[in-house]
C-alpha cells in the first residue's frame, strides 16, 4: 500500500508583528484542506522558524508579515534554511509588501506572495499544485 501523508505546512509569525489574524485563518483553512498545519504563534524569530520547520519535518513554510521587516525577516530565514540544508523547503509569504520588494524577494528564493485580499481558494490551490511532499513517512 503506498499510501501518501499529508502535505505539512508551517504557518508562521516572525518579529514583533503581532497581527495574527490573517495567519490564523489562513492555518485553519489550510487545515480544513486537508494539510496537516503547524502554527507557530507570535513573535517567533527566524532561527525559531527554521528549527521548528525542520524539526517538524514540513513541506512548505508560509510566513505572514505586516510589520514591513520582510526585507529584513524572510531573507534571514532563505539563509538560515540554505545553512541548514533545508533550502528544498519552499518559502511562501502573504501580508503588506510592496511589489518592488516582492520581486527582490521572488528573485532570493521566495515560492510565492499572496497580497491583502488574497482569496483563502487561491492560496489552498497553490499549495495543491506547487508543495510536495519532501520525505515518506
């Protein structure tokens, strides 16, 4: 029986950006797609992402920022995921970022930026057809 588990997804806050909001409705119908989500909470830094990224073995991260820190934050976590070996872990970002920001951030390494008013449907297809499982179970 090959029997395949579900796509683990990482939902994540990093910095002191404490509008969770978004985040929560976005892990919850993640959720409610069948995904197996990890939420990280609030204020998490990047090294906190990456450790819990790795050590709950997940498929794809999806970081919201709202703080403007992206140039700073998602950076830092591309970095720290490359160092740690894991930069096969796709990186997917939603909240405020300015187009010229997110083509920069497209160009280090980030899978995809879903905008303010994003539909949940859209995200949830994305993952569908662009996250796949990084290891059996």
């Amino acid at each position: 029986m090959n029997e395949q588990r579900k796509l683990r997804i990482l939902v994540g806050k990093a910095g002191l950006d404490g509008h969770d909001r978004g985040a929560k409705i976005v892990a919850r119908a993640l959720r409610d797609a069948g995904f197996e989500v990890i939420y990280t909470g609030l204020h998490n830094t990047p090294e906190m992402i990456v450790q819990t990224a790795i050590e709950e073995d997940v498929d794809a991260i999806g970081l919201s920022i709202l703080s403007g820190a992206h140039n700073h934050i998602i950076p830092e976590i591309l970095t720290q995921l490359a160092d740690s070996g894991a930069d096969d872990i796709p990186v997917m970002c939603g909240g405020i970022i300015p187009a010229e920001d997110a083509e920069a951030l497209l160009r280090r390494g980030v899978r995809m930026i879903f905008g303010p008013g994003t539909s949940i449907q859209k995200i949830v297809e994305w993952v569908n057809v662009h996250v796949e499982p990084r290891s059996a179970f």
